[in-house]
C-alpha cells in the first residue's frame, strides 16, 4: 500500500511534514526507512531527554502499528498527530520528542470540538493549497518540456540548414 502523507496527516502542513521528514531522515542512521531503538535512544538523547531501555521500547509500542518494534515514518506522525490531539501524557518520552523536535504542531493542535473542526476545516484548505501547488508544479513542468522541444526543433532546422 503507498503511503502518501499529505492525503492522510492532513491535519499538517506541506513545511511541517517536510520538516518532519527532515528529522526522521537525520535520525534513520541505517538508512533503511526506519528508527530502531538504537536511533530513538540517540535522538531522545541529542534532544536533550534521554530514556531509559524500557521507555524506549514504551515509546515504540504506543505507535507501533506493525508490531515490528522499530518506527516507520507514517508511525513517526503518528506522535505528532497524538501530540496535536493532546493524546500523549506531559511526562511521555513521546510528548518530549514531539514537544523536542522544534517542529511546532501546535498551531494545529486540536483542544475540544471547536478546534476541532476549526483545524479540520483548515486540513480541507490546506489539501486544496497542496493540489494547487502540485498543479503549478506540472505546469511548469509542462512549459519547460514545451521549450526544450521548441529549442530542439530550432536546432534541427539550423543543423539542415548547414547540411546543405
């Protein structure tokens, strides 16, 4: 199944997500698209809140969907989509990174019914600003493909004219 993850954390914004890929990727040493428990243990540590084994391990199964004790990055938005929610506990090794990681999900946090749906119709927006943005990209896409074929035909017809 692919992830997309402006379809489904939509309650984030393109910078945020991207910010948020930022990080996992700066904290995926293996490369592999995952955080094992050694990557959580030294980011939790360069974040300034280090953890013991076991919160470690805690920190992994609260979001741990698969159930392979390491964190994918869709699990990785997970702590901040729980964190917006207000759904971690202040005194969670998960709170700390997310409240650690410079990344503010604040702005969308969801507190009570009305912010809620405040934030959710501001997802709906920011859907709709994600596809205009993604359409201009094609365009611009489009147009330099349009030059470089218009360049090419220019070239052709100078070229003939030198084989003459």
């Amino acid at each position: 199944r692919l992830f997309s993850p402006a379809s489904e954390f939509r309650e984030f914004s393109r910078r945020q997500l991207r910010d948020m890929e930022r990080l996992f990727r700066q904290y995926d040493a293996g490369r592999d698209g995952f955080i094992d428990l050694m990557e959580l243990k030294l980011m939790m540590e360069k974040l300034g809140a280090p953890q013991t084994h076991l919160g470690l391990k805690n920190m992994i199964k609260e979001v741990d969907e698969d159930l392979d004790s390491k964190l994918s990055f869709r699990e990785f938005l997970l702590i901040f989509r729980k964190a917006a929610a207000g759904e971690l506990q202040e005194d969670s090794g998960l709170h700390a990174l997310a409240r650690l990681s410079e990344i503010d999900v604040s702005t969308e946090g969801v507190k009570g019914a009305k912010s809620f749906f405040e934030a959710k119709a501001q997802a709906i927006n920011e859907a709709s600003r994600f596809e205009e943005e993604i359409k201009a990209e094609q365009e611009e896409k489009k147009k330099q493909a349009e030059e470089l074929k218009q360049r090419k035909a220019a070239f052709k017809e100078l070229q003939s004219t030198f084989k003459q």
